[in-house]
C-alpha cells in the first residue's frame, strides 16, 4: 500500500471513530467535529507528498463530507 493509501485510511478512520462517537453522544457539533479531525491530523507525521495529495485531493476526504 502506498502511503497516499495509507494517509487515506488514516483519515477514514479518524472520521468514522468521531463520526460515531459524535453521532452516539450527541454532544458535537459538525463544525467541532470538522475542528477535531483537523487537529487528529495535525498529529499524523506527513512527508511533502502527503501534504501536496491532501491539499489535491481535499473535496474527496471525508472532511469535506462533514
């Protein structure tokens, strides 16, 4: 897998995990949800080939979705 793959899967999941939580405790927002995942992926490690794909790519993350 690749590591754009890899960034991709990342962000799934950090999507999915606080979609469910915010969905199950009611208790955030779609902008504090957006906010929280910003901040989960300034925590992941991105080379300049994950930034430039992201910055590419950012309508088909599920950050966009939100």
């Amino acid at each position: 897998m690749n590591s754009k793959s890899k960034l991709l899967e990342k962000i799934n999941s950090i999507y999915k995990k606080l979609k469910i939580f915010a969905d199950e405790y009611k208790i955030i927002s779609r902008v504090e949800l957006r906010e929280k995942i910003k901040d989960l992926l300034q925590e992941i490690p991105l080379n300049k080939d994950d930034e430039k794909f992201l910055e590419e790519n950012y309508d088909s993350t599920p950050i966009n979705y939100l």
